[in-house]
C-alpha cells in the first residue's frame, strides 16, 4: 500500500489545525490541500482514501496526467506559477491559486469565457518582496482586484501568498498578515465576498492558521520528501 502511514498523518495535521483555530480565535474554517506535485496518481487516491478531497499541482502537464488516471473524485488546485500559454488547462481545475498579473487574468478570462463558465482564482501577493517568487507587489493589489473585476468569467474568491522560509515567527506573522491585508484590499476593489487565505506549508502552517489561514498547501509533512 502506498503512504501506509499518510492517515496518522493527516489526523496529526487536522489536530494540530484545529490547536492553531484555537489558538487564533479567527473562528475560520481551515480547509487542507494535500500538494501531491512530484507524487504519483497513488498519492492523490490515497490522499482522497483518508478523506483529503483537495489536493494542489504546479505543473500543468503533470496534473492533466494524473487527471487521467486518477479515480478518485478530488477537487483539483493549481498552486503554481501559471504561464499564460497553459491558460486553456485552466477550467479543469476548481481553483487557480497564482493570478498575478492583468495579462494572465485577461488570458484566464479568455479561457473561461470559452468554456462558459465562471473561473474561480486567488490573486498571489508576494508581501515579502522576494525575487524568486511570484506575485503581485501589496501596493499593485488594488489596481489588479479592480481589472479583475470588470472580467465576468473571473470570481476572485481570495488571496494566496507564499511567506519566506524561515523559521522566525515575526517574518512569518509580518507575511501572513499582509496577506490578511490584501485581502481587505481585494474585497474593497469589488470582490465583496472573497473570504479564502491560501497561505501555510509543511513549515509554518501551524502559524498561517493563527493568523487566519483558510486553505494550507501540504506536501512533505503528509507525503515524505518529493521525488
């Protein structure tokens, strides 16, 4: 059996989210995401087999494989970077998690409107400034929430962001709450009921959930190191 030990793991985690729910007083709903990138089909069945109906890609051709080949009915999630030449792929998934730019909304706004349907995404907030990730600088949120908003087949149901790795609490804190604060942005430019924080990964989810975290992105804690 593959991941034989993932159920432990996935009850360890739930307990430990419910401790942060607790601990923060934010009264949210957490929901997880079981990351399954480099994992094979068999860790999103066995994902789903323990009850993880979520689960998060970042490469477009490695997940319409698995979609291919996996029996389980999963909610599928595009955690990555998203090019804009792979926005046709884009309305198999039930949310895309890395909008950061006009061009790629306009591009995701194409692809729905296509397939007549209404796209679900998070805009992507890099609070920390860092190079090497992606998203939208916290003083271009509002300008961005606003061209979204005028993109029918878009429904900006939040925000995602991607705090530095490091294990010291304030810098997490200081990332999360400004993805907090993007929020309160994005829902003034017109996204009235954007409510969803994706933030949190195997290293500091406990504390993205203190600080209100709706949806946490997990991967080596549940699975093991990636391939």
């Amino acid at each position: 059996m593959a991941f034989p030990d993932l159920g432990l793991r996935v009850r360890d985690v739930q307990d430990r989210i419910d401790a942060a729910q607790m601990r923060g007083g934010r009264g949210q709903t957490v929901r997880l995401i079981a990351v399954t990138k480099t994992h094979g089909p068999d860790a999103v069945n066995a994902a789903a087999a323990c009850g993880v109906a979520d689960v998060g890609e970042n490469k477009v051709q490695e997940v319409l494989d698995k979609m291919q080949v996996v029996a389980a009915a999963v909610r599928w999630h595009f955690i990555g970077h998203l090019q804009r030449n792979k926005t046709k792929a884009a309305p198999h998934f039930a949310l895309i998690h890395s909008l950061d730019s006009m061009r790629l909304a306009d591009a995701l706004q194409a692809a729905a409107a296509q397939h007549d349907r209404v796209q679900d995404v998070l805009v992507q907030v890099n609070v920390a400034g860092e190079e090497q990730k992606s998203g939208v600088a916290p003083a271009e949120v509002e300008a961005l929430a606003a061209h979204i908003a005028g993109l029918p087949s878009l429904r900006v149901t939040g925000v995602m962001c991607m705090a530095p790795y490091t294990d010291d609490e304030v810098t997490l804190r200081h990332a999360f709450s400004g993805a907090r604060a993007a929020l309160g942005t994005v829902r003034a430019a017109g996204h009235g009921e954007a409510h969803e924080l994706s933030m949190g990964m195997s290293n500091d989810y406990e504390v993205a959930v203190e600080e209100g975290a709706t949806l946490v992105r997990l991967g080596t804690v549940l699975f093991g190191a990636r391939n």
